[in-house]
C-alpha cells in the first residue's frame, strides 16, 4: 500500500523528504504527462515517488491553454509580478482575482461569438490542477530564495560578530520559512480539481496524506464522523526516530493497513476520540483521522457536485473498509 499525497500535483522538498521518511514510497498525481516538474522526474526514476496520471489525452490542449494563461498574466499583471521577489503571500499568477479577470475578458471577447457548449468539467479540473501547479511551483522558488538570502544574512551577521571562520558554513533556516501551506489558496476548488482526477483511479489504497493544515480543516467541517486514532497520534518525526528506516515505514504502514481493511473495527475503537484543532499542536508530528465504514470514493465524492464524468466502474481496493487520512504538519 502507497499513500497518496493530495491535493496537489506538486510536492515540494521539504515535504517528499519528510513524507517520503514516514511512509516510504508515495503517490502524487499529475493532470497531464507535460509539464511534469524536473525534480518529481528525478523522484520517480530514482524510485522514490510514484507518478500517477489516471487521465490521459488533451495534453497538448492543455499545454497551450496554460502557455496563453502566463501569457495573460505577464500582459495584465506584468507591474505586480516584481512584488514575487519580497511578498511570498501574494501570488497574483493563482488568485480568485487573477480568475475573475480572465473569465471577464474571455467575456468581452467572446461577446459576439454563439454560446459554447456545456462546460467539460474533467478538462476544466485538470487544466485548474495544471494552473495549481504553476502557482505552487513558483511559490517554491520563492521559498528556496527566502531561505537563500536568510542563510547569507544568517552568515554574515555571524562573521561579523567573529562566531564563525568561513562565510561558507551552512546556517540553519528559520522554521517559519522552510515550508508554506499553499493550500490556503483556493483550497474548496483545488479539493474538488483533486477529486475528479482521483475517481479515475482503479487503484485507490485506503491512505491519503496532507501537509495542509486548510486542506484538513476543511475536510473535517463537513466530516461529523471523523475520528483522531490516539494511539497513532504521537509518531514522532523522521530525525528523531532511532528505528532503521525500512522497519520503521513496515511497522507503520502494516498498522495503518490492518486499521484501513478492519471492516468490525474492533482493534480500533477504542483509541478513537472526536477530532478538535485546538488540541492539535504544531510538533511535526502524524496525526491521522480515520472515516469508518466509509470508502474513499464514498468520502471524497460529497465535497464535489454530481456530474456525469465519473467513471462507470468504481472499483475501490475490495479489501478498503476505511478511509485514512493523515496529516503531517511540516
């Protein structure tokens, strides 16, 4: 069993190492085989990720779609691109802004044609998934620049207090800016994008993984019967295991598997307790929520609206009697 990582299509450093020092080998979807990020390539063929694209086709549309995309963002929004270098939290290329805009000059420039035919919401979910993707890996970069210049500040403040004898030396950087949670941006639509691409995978495990503390806020508002599992909740994380890493991801993932396929749910009831934020510090450490009794396409299903995209055949893993989701907050 490989957990998937959702709902994004891109996964930063930070988070595949420490996802990848829990878990082992994981899954992270694509919405289309182009524009795959270099480093998730280099991941895959190293055979630490997989990458999975349950839909195919309409790969050069998409391309092209996203390429006009930037191209609009450079024209209309070439004068607020400069803030990118000192304001990670404002990314005008992926905002409801940005998207209000382009849907009023689409309008304007359409306004004569005849109406278009009803909306392909597969194609929409995977190009929005695509978009997603761009803003998450520019967001990226940013951060990589961030901990860049923190760490040459870093190491010139120390020299020139004399506390180090090379400019070189490697500073640790500020917790607040190793990660950023960048499903803060659209979270409701990136969940329901993520979730159309999933129902076309014939090979859904029962474990699904997040860094994103808004991504599982907002699942849990409208999950009343999701469960913290307490004996679970306190792995502690990667650096300050002792175990050998291979025992380790074995001992977890066969406990997390028996818990996902215990149709009675006898072995564990009884560490399961009502799911509240406030008790949820941020101690990098796994915290997971198990939906009993229910399978993943039974789940996620009820945070998108009905359409006529998903596929006939829903075959979840016949032995999946749960829904697992875990949290790591990085």
């Amino acid at each position: 069993m490989k957990p998937i990582y959702f709902p994004f299509t891109f996964i930063s450093e930070p988070v595949f190492d420490a996802l990848s020092a829990c878990f082992g080998k994981i899954v992270v979807y694509q919405s289309s085989k182009v524009n795959i990020p270099e480093k998730m390539k280099e991941w895959a063929h190293s055979g630490q990720l997989e990458i999975r694209i349950p839909i195919k086709g309409d790969e050069v549309k998409i391309d092209n779609i996203l390429q006009d995309f930037k191209d609009w963002a450079e024209l209309h929004q070439g004068s607020e691109l400069s803030i990118l270098k000192t304001q990670i939290e404002k990314i005008p290329f992926f905002s409801e802004n940005a998207i209000s805009q382009i849907t009023l000059d689409i309008k304007r420039q359409n306004r004569e044609k005849p109406a278009r035919k009803k909306p392909d919401v597969l194609f929409n979910a995977r190009l929005f998934l695509q978009i997603a993707q761009e803003h998450d890996f520019q967001a990226d970069v940013l951060r990589k620049d961030f901990l860049l210049f923190e760490t040459m500040e870093n190491n010139l403040m120390k020299n020139l207090k004399g506390e180090i004898d090379s400019p070189q030396m490697d500073i640790e950087p500020h917790p607040s800016v190793k990660t950023n949670d960048t499903g803060h941006y659209m979270t409701k639509e990136r969940i329901a994008a993520w979730i159309h691409i999933m129902a076309h995978d014939d090979h859904l495990p029962g474990l699904f993984v997040t860094h994103s503390r808004s991504v599982i806020e907002h699942l849990l508002d409208t999950a009343p019967e999701a469960k913290i599992l307490r004996n679970i909740n306190d792995i502690p994380a990667a650096e300050r295991r002792v175990e050998e890493p291979e025992k380790w991801h074995i001992r977890l993932m066969n406990t997390l598997e028996t818990i996902i396929t215990d149709a009675s749910l006898k072995s564990v009831k009884a560490s399961m307790k009502t799911p509240a934020f406030i008790e949820i510090e941020s101690n990098k450490n796994l915290t997971f929520f198990i939906i009993p009794e229910i399978s993943p396409r039974q789940f996620f299903s009820r945070y998108i609206e009905p359409t006529g995209s998903q596929p006939q055949d829903k075959r979840d893993m016949a032995h999946v009697k749960n829904t697992l989701i875990g949290w790591y907050d990085i």
